[in-house]
C-alpha cells in the first residue's frame, strides 16, 4: 500500500513534533492526507508491511454500523480495541457518566443510529442514507456523522473517523470519509480498511456498483513510542502486492448487518504479508 508508506515516510521526514495533552506523549505530526481507495476494483487497501489483524478493524466497524457502545460488545463481534478506551482511561474512568465496565458512552455508532435532535427525539441516520441510496436518491447531504461537540463529555473518547459522505454518479456508489486524527501506525492499519469495507458494505446492500473512497485525514501523527519501529523496521521493508477482500453476497440489508453477519462473512485472499510488528498502544 504505497500511499500508507508514503504517508508513514512524509511524517518520519517532514513531521513537527507537538506535545499531546491527553496522553502525556509527544506525537511526530503532519497535516493533511488524502488516500484514495479503488473498491470497485478491489484494491483492498491492507497494509502488507507487518501483519495486519484485519479482522479486528473490520469488528470495529461492523460495532459502529449497528450501533454499540460498550467494548463487551466489541469483544463478541471479535476485537479487544476497545478495551483500553472503555476501562483503562482515568478521565473516562472519573467521569461520573461512565455506566460502569465496558461502557463507552456516547460515541461513533450510538451517536449516529440515534443522532439527537435539537427538538428533542432522534434521528437514525444510517437507516435514513440506506433508505435513500437504495431508492436511488442522493439529497447531497447522505451524511453519517459522529460528531457531536455536545456529547464528548458523554463518551470515552471524540470520534476520530467522524464523518461519511456517501455520494451516487449513476449506479455508482462513492464515498468521502474525513478523519480528525490518526495514529498512523496503529488506528491507520484498521481506518484504511474500514473506510473500504464500508464503501463495499453500503454499496452492496443498496445495489450499487462501488467507485471510490476518498479519504482524508488532517491531523497525521506517530506517537515518540512508536517512531523507532516505524523508522527502521516498517519503512525499510518492501510492500507485497495487495490481497483481495472477499464479502459474502448474502449480506443484502442493513437488517443483516444488525443480526446475523459476523467476521466469517469476510474472508481475505493472497495476503502476503512481512512479520508482525507490536507497536505501543496510548490510552
Ligand atoms: N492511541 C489510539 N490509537 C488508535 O488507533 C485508537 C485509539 N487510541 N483509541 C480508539 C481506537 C481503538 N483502536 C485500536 C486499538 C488497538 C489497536 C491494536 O492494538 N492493534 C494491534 C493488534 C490488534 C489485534 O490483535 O487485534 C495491531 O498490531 O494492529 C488498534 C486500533 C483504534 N483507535
Ligand atoms: O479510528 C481511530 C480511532 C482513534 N485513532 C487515534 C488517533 C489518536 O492517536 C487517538 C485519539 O486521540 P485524540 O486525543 O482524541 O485525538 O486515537 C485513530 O487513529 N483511529
């Protein structure tokens, strides 16, 4: 994936290195990128570099489109990358709206499938942008956020992927995420794959062709802790060709995503990949 490395390779180069706050760590920064993703012909964008745990982006994912705010949740679907955020974080550990073990609060999924209304109620908004793609209908505002400046005292951590723009051209299916911040070495080795897998996903249970996702991220950044790595293990590496992912076709509706579907319903194909690499996780 010769964007990911070139990304990982401008940050190593040209990044600026800012004091964060919230973890007590100094992050190596650039702003702005913009990735492309060719689903139509997919070009599963899956870092080849070190091993990816692919099916544990793609859980996540899936927790967010049916809506889950809790890690135990998470953990069912198949990932534990939730865990740390849920039940190791003193902030949200002291925060008195935390509900107890494993609670995430508000945030991603549980925000955008009841997204709050001024006027009191909610509103669903990924069951609102199926109904339309699936009707043929793009209003130009097929928008699933999970931004809410409102709500970030109620969850565990603000969205980092927030915002996903789904756009039709004919029978084609586009999308447009957009991403406030990103560890690169880790959350970017699952964002990548989400942004695809979501693109395929609603695409497919709206009966459209996929086209492209674009995705753009403004704050790029690699933690001091995993800039030794990245530098001198990852980037010296030459990267094997992509793989293919493989989505059962039996997954036609939003209803099916909410039930029955579970990681044995992707598979990936001719994945080739260097030695895994344990980069340090920041709470
Ligand atoms: N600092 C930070 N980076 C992130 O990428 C991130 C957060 N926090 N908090 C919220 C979620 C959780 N995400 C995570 C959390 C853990 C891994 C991780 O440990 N990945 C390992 C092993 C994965 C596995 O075994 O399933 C990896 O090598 O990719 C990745 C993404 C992405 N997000
Ligand atoms: O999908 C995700 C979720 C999280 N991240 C990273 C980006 C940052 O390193 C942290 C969040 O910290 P903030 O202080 O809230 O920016 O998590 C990611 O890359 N991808």
């Amino acid at each position: 994936m010769r964007q990911y490395l070139d990304l990982c390779q401008r940050i190593v180069d040209e990044g600026v290195w800012v004091d964060n706050q919230r973890t007590g760590k100094r992050c190596l920064t650039v702003i702005n990128a913009d990735l492309t993703y060719d689903v139509g012909n997919n070009q599963f964008p899956l870092v080849t570099t070190r091993k990816s745990f692919w099916r544990s982006a793609i859980a996540e994912i899936l927790g967010y489109l049916r809506g889950y705010d809790n890690a135990a949740d998470f953990r069912q679907l198949g990932t534990k990358t939730w865990d740390a955020n849920a039940n190791d974080n003193a902030a949200w550990l002291a925060n008195p709206r935390r509900k107890g073990e494993d609670d995430m609060g508000l945030i991603y999924g549980a925000l955008g499938r009841a997204f709050p209304k001024p006027e009191g109620g909610s509103v669903d908004l990924l069951r609102q942008i199926i109904d339309d793609l699936s009707k043929g209908i793009d209003n130009r505002g097929e928008i699933l956020t999970f931004y809410h400046p409102g709500a970030f005292e109620l969850g565990c951590l603000r969205p980092c992927m927030y915002s996903h723009h789904f756009s039709l051209l004919g029978d084609t299916l586009y999308l447009n995420s957009t991403q406030r911040s990103c560890d690169v070495p880790l959350g970017l080795n699952f964002n990548m794959v989400q942004v695809y897998v979501l693109l395929a996903l609603v695409a497919q249970i709206t009966g459209h062709k996929a086209g492209q996702a674009y995705h753009k991220i403004v704050n790029a950044h690699i933690y001091e802790d995993q800039l030794a790595p990245m530098r001198d293990i990852q980037l010296t590496r030459t990267p094997y060709t992509s793989p293919k992912l493989i989505i059962n076709p039996k997954i036609q509706s939003l209803e099916d995503i909410e039930t029955w579907v579970t990681l044995d319903d992707f598979a990936v194909e001719d994945y080739q990949h260097h030695d895994p690499i344990k980069y340090p996780f920041s709470v």
